[in-house]
C-alpha cells in the first residue's frame, strides 16, 4: 500500500463528495434542506453514463446530469416553497423517487459495457512539486481539477459578492431580504436548482470519471447522505466543506487499500490475514460521518454558530415570523 | 377617475373564472385526509404508468398483474400478509417517532439488528435445543427489540447530549448494520463457507398457520406466522400509549410545539432517547420476526427495503397505529409482486412517487381551493 496513492485516489475519490456537499450547502444557505441528495446523485449517475452510451460524448453526459438532477430537485422546491410541506419529508421521498426512477431507467446499464470517459491528465510544472504534485496534479480526472477551482470560487461567491449575500439573506431572515426587494421564492426555486446540478455533477463524476459504471444503488453507496452530513461539518462554509470532503474521500480509499499489504506499521496486517475484519473496515466512513456530526455540533455549540436561521421553514409572504 | 378605470377592465374581455387559494380556517371535514390519500394513491398510479409505457411496459397488465399475484388467491395473499408483517411493526416503529417529529430513518438498521439479536439466541447457542417453543420465542422476541433498541439508543443520546442530526447517523446506522451482520455471516455463523447461517432448529420457528393444517385442513400452505399476532398487539400498545397515557401525550406536545412542552416541564432530551429505543425495539421485533417466521436462518438481503418503505407507511397511515396495519398490507402486495416485475425498480419508484404525491397533497388539508366567477368578486 502506497500512501501516495491512496492519498492520490482519495483526492478523486472526494471531488464526488465536494460536489455534492457544496450543492447542499447552496440549497441550505437558501433555507431549503434538501435531503434528495443521494437519489439526485443517482440520477445523475445514471443519466451522465446512459447519455455518454448513447452519443459516445462525456461532455454531454455530464451536461445530461446536472439537467436531470436540477430538475429533480424541483419537485422537492416545488413541494416544500409554494406548497409549504414539509422538508424532511419532501426531500425524503424525492430521494427516494430519484433511487426509483434511476434504477427503472438504468436497467440494464450495468452491464452495457463500456463508454468513453472523461479524460485523466497531469497538470506540468504544478505535477513536479514533490509530493504535493503527485497526490494533486498527476493524473487526475479533469473532474479533480474543476474541483478545485470549484470551491474558492463558491467560497467567493457566498461571502464576498451581492447575490452571495442576497442567497444568505434570504437563508437566514426571508422576510427582511423580502423588504429589500429581493424574490424569496424565485432565489430559493434558483439554489435548490443549482444544488440538484451540482449532486447531477457528483453522480456523472463517479459514473464517468472515478469509478465508471453504473452499479445501480452501489453507485452512490449513500455519499448522498455523507454529504448531507459534511454540510453540518462544514457549517454552510465551502472552503471547511473541500477540506471534509477530501479527509473523506482519503478515508474510503484507506479502507479499500488496507487490506492489501502483508505487514502494516511493521505488525502482521490483521486485515491482510482475516479479509472478514474488511467488513468492520466497510463501517468507518459511515461511523466518522458520525463522529463528525457530533464534532460539528460540539464546535457549533461553542462557537454559537448554527445553520441558516430559517432553514427546513417555509416562507410565507405576510405571515408573523421569519 | 377610478371609476372609470375599473369599468374599463371589466369590460375587457376575461376568463369569468379563476381559481382562488385561501387559507383553510374551519378543520377540514373528518372524510378529508381520507379523500386526499386516495387522490393522491390514485394520481401516482397515473403516473407510474406514464412511466412505464415511457420504458416500453403496458402499465394495464403491470397492474393486474400486481393484483393477481398479491390478492388473487388465499395462498398468495396470506404471502401478502408475509410481507406485511415487517412493514407493519416498522410502520409503528416510524408512526411513534415521527408523531415526535423525530425522525427516525434508521429502522432498516434497526430491523438487521433485531434479525441477528434473534439469531444469536439459536446460534450462539444461548438455549438448549430442548428448551419449549415458548421459552425460544420469548428470549429470541426479547433479545431483537433489545438490540433494536440499542441501534435506535445510539443515535437518540447523540441527539439528546451532542444535538447531532438524528437523520443523518440514523442512516449511517443503517450501512453500519448491514456490514455488521455480514461480518457474522461471512465469518462466525456460516455454513460450509456460504453466505448464511445453518437453518435454525424447528424450535425456533414462528408458528405458522401451515402448522395447524393437521386440525384445520384449508390453513395447509398457509405461511402467515405468529408475527402478525406481535404486529397487531404492537399496534394497540402504541396506540395506548400514544392516546391514552401520559407519556404520548408528552410525545404529541413535544411534535405539535416543543417549545410548549419545554415551558410544561417535560424533558425533551429525555423523550428523545426512550422514543428512539421503543423505536428501535420494534423496528428489530420486525427483524426478529422475519428471520424466525420466515427466513429461518442468518443471510445477507433479509430486507427489500422494509426500513424505507415502514417511512411511507406511517405517512401514509397520517400516523394512526391501526391505519398502519391496513396499508403495510397493500404496500406488502406491491413488495409480494415487485419481485417478479421488471424491470426490477418499479416498486420503489412507485413508492417514491406515493410519497410524493402524499405530501404534495397536503398542501390541500391547509388551504382550500376554489373556482369563483369574476363578477363575484366586483
């Protein structure tokens, strides 16, 4: 086992996580909990790889993604802005009408065969940095390198300039930002779009980039709901959201790759000699998920941040409160 | 001056309807909820069977086929009931937590965790093999809602001591279980290097109706078990308590406004965890009841889903402990039939798009909608 590489995956491996993450983190700040996340994702998986079999173009696979998953996550906007349900709810059962609908639709995608990918390169100069070069810059799927231009850009986005602020104020007082003249409706149905795209894209970089394929509900593995999760973590910030998103990416490939080597940390590797501790292996990502939660909240309770004031509310134009 | 203006817009030629959407102020009528579930079961069936002549299926016979194969013999729908069985007790699990509004998505977990409490008492052993059916039946019954009260204590203190978000380590709790029970299959209880555990000894098995063919000849093939007994006691206990005792109504304050029920002196944090583990207990009674009236062994896929299906059930149910019985038994006819449709992903779309269009039909239980004329208005 090379540190190097499982480092080098793992980074591959947590741009799906980013993606998502980061998308949530959208739809939050707007005050909408969307926790479709997981079935966007899959629909997304499943409509990049059936798209890139049909044309035989990545790109548009990718394009076919973010669409389908936008527009799946305008059924929970519609259900929880102008119909005022709840989010929970609502966002349950459109992850689960998304794990439906693309196990219906990708029947038989598993076993297609194999399409055009999307392409893997190493960035020069940047690729000769010793170790850093290697783990980032070498090799990686262009996904990987979208990434990270992805996440300062959304940092900037949300905190630095005037839509960013009028997306967080709509997140924490509606009905303020709702004086100001700013659209609460059309600003949340807008975010709640962009986090569906944004979890399409995360389902069309694990289908055509970091693991390709389509494996129906194995595709996601529930990276949906680790996501979900990473966002409490990062506290609605992006930058603390790239930073959980690769610890966790570097993770689940630690466990795939642990149980490779005779020896480990100069010890008889107990994962080597009995494969079955593998399964105990399998629990870590899902149980960090939850030691992260609970390190979130602590930290959250310390530093008296919480989410977005009226997240999981809906707004109501002339109703008392927020 | 403005007279004039609003005589012209009158005159202008307009659609003398439109449809007007106010806030319901009366409580809708007692048929209501009842109405719009219908409405809302009958618009996904639409729906779905958009979908599937979308995929190339003929929706007509998929549904007759659905019927068929679920209700249209006592052989098949006491198979039916099989099914039920699981989703019943998981339907409650999910009713008492969410009347808290806390939600529980764990129940799958739950329900695995239950499966291999049950197992551990045959398979340790912790009885003889010589021990009454009775004395089985209990210990297995006791050891599954304790370890599904375990699975559903964990994420209730994180949520009561650290505020984590019980929806998100509910369901890693889920992925957790599931490698947890292979683990044992794979590695402790397996036979002869298969995926599952040797079959339990006759004395571990629920009784079934099959059983009592001997004295009553048409109950032959019959495979309802005693869990169904379990399902329908679960659910008057949990209406009891839900209803008729202080600690529901500890519960339904705390859902309805749990600021209300801070100011009443009633511990929130407190009710987190025992809902959680009463939660939890009848979620792994669920598994417990499937692995020994059913299964009758330790395998992996013990469940289609019975944890995320339980969550539609109690929805659709609006809660209600014996309107749960009545539609896990129709949504264990869609999972009785799902198996043989295909493609196979029909079933968990469908619930999908129930659950959907249940919630967006709620939005008519808080507003009323009507189509006024024009000129009513003026």
């Amino acid at each position: 086992m090379d540190l190097l590489i499982v480092l080098q995956a793992g980074v591959a491996s947590g741009t799906v996580l980013l993606f998502a993450t980061i998308g949530e983190i959208f739809s939050e700040r707007s005050g909408v909990l969307n926790l479709g996340v997981e079935g966007m994702m899959l629909i997304g998986a499943m409509a990049a790889f059936s798209t890139a079999l049909k044309t035989g173009n990545p790109w548009l696979g990718v394009l076919v993604a973010m669409l389908a998953g936008g527009l799946v996550s305008q059924i929970h906007a519609f259900i929880s802005i102008t119909l005022q349900a709840d989010q929970v709810v609502s966002g349950l059962s459109v992850s689960f009408l998304g794990t439906g609908l693309s196990l219906v639709l990708g029947e038989g995608l598993s076993k297609a065969g194999t399409v055009s990918l999307l392409p893997n390169f190493s960035i020069p100069l940047l690729s000769q940095i010793p170790l850093i070069g290697k783990i980032f810059f070498t090799n990686q799927s262009i996904m990987v390198y979208i990434g990270y231009l992805f996440f300062p850009l959304c940092w900037y986005f949300i905190t630095r300039t005037r839509p960013g602020m009028h997306l967080r104020a709509v997140g924490e007082f509606p009905s303020a930002a709702d004086a100001l003249g700013i659209n609460v409706y059309r600003t949340r149905y807008g975010y709640v779009f962009v986090g569906g795209m944004l979890a399409g894209l995360a389902g069309a970089t694990i289908s055509l980039a970091i693991s390709p394929g389509w494996f129906s509900e194995l595709t996601t593995a529930g990276q949906g709901w680790i996501a979900v999760g990473l966002v409490i973590f990062a506290q609605w910030d992006p930058l603390r959201a790239a930073t959980g998103s690769y610890i966790f990416g570097a993770l689940r490939r630690l466990v795939l790759d642990i149980q490779g080597p005779t020896m480990l940390l100069g010890a008889r590797n107990p994962f080597y000699y009995n494969p079955y501790y593998g399964f105990f292996l399998q629990m870590i990502p899902y149980a960090f998920t939850i030691i992260v939660l609970i390190l979130g909240s602590r930290e959250a309770m310390r530093k008296r941040i919480g989410a977005p004031a009226a997240l999981g509310l809906p707004y109501i134009r002339g109703q008392r409160g927020l | 001056m403005s007279e004039t203006t609003s005589s012209q817009t009158s005159q202008r030629k307009r659609f003398p309807y439109k449809i007007q959407i106010e806030p319901r102020l009366k409580e809708a009528p007692k048929w209501y909820p009842f109405a719009l579930s219908l409405g809302a079961i009958l618009l996904s069936l639409l729906i779905v069977a958009g979908v599937i002549s979308l995929v190339g299926g003929n929706p007509w016979k998929t549904y007759q086929h659905i019927a068929k194969a679920s209700f249209g013999s006592l052989g098949v729908f006491s198979d039916t009931m099989v099914k039920a069985i699981p989703l019943m007790l998981i339907g409650l699990a999910c009713s008492l937590a969410f009347r808290m509004r806390l939600w529980n998505i764990g129940a799958e977990g739950q329900f695995y965790l239950g499966a291999f409490g049950a197992s551990a008492v045959v398979l340790t052993p912790l009885l003889p093999e010589t021990a009454p059916k009775w004395v089985y039946i209990l210990y297995m019954a006791i050891a599954g809602m304790a370890l599904g009260a375990i699975w559903g204590f964990i994420p209730g203190f994180l949520k009561a001591k650290f505020n984590v978000n019980e929806i998100i380590s509910t369901l890693m709790m889920n992925y957790i279980a599931v490698a947890w029970n292979n683990y044992f299959i794979y590695a402790i209880w397996t036979e002869g290097g298969f995926q599952m555990s040797k079959m339990f000894p006759k004395v571990a098995w629920l009784p079934r109706l099959t059983d009592f063919a001997s004295k009553f000849k048409p109950l032959a093939g019959l495979t309802t078990h005693l869990g169904l007994v379990f399902a329908v006691l679960a659910a008057v206990v949990i209406w009891l308590i839900l209803y008729r005792s202080r600690w529901g109504y500890e519960i339904r304050l705390i859902g309805d406004n749990p600021r209300a029920a801070e100011y009443a002196g009633i511990s929130i944090k407190r009710n987190v965890v025992w809902v959680m583990m009463l939660s939890g207990a009848l979620a792994g009674l669920a598994g417990m009841s499937e692995i020994t009236g059913v299964v009758h062994r330790l395998q992996g896929a013990i469940s289609p889903g019975y944890g995320f299906t339980g969550i539609i059930v109690a929805w659709l149910a609006k809660l209600n402990p014996f309107a749960v019985i009545l539609v896990a038994i129709l949504f264990g006819a869609l999972i009785l039939a799902g198996r043989e449709i295909q493609p196979s992903g029909i079933p968990k779309m469908v619930q999908g798009i129930i659950l959907v269009s249940l919630i967006a039909s709620d939005f008519f239980m808080r507003y009323k909608i009507s189509i006024v004329r024009r000129a009513e208005e003026e």
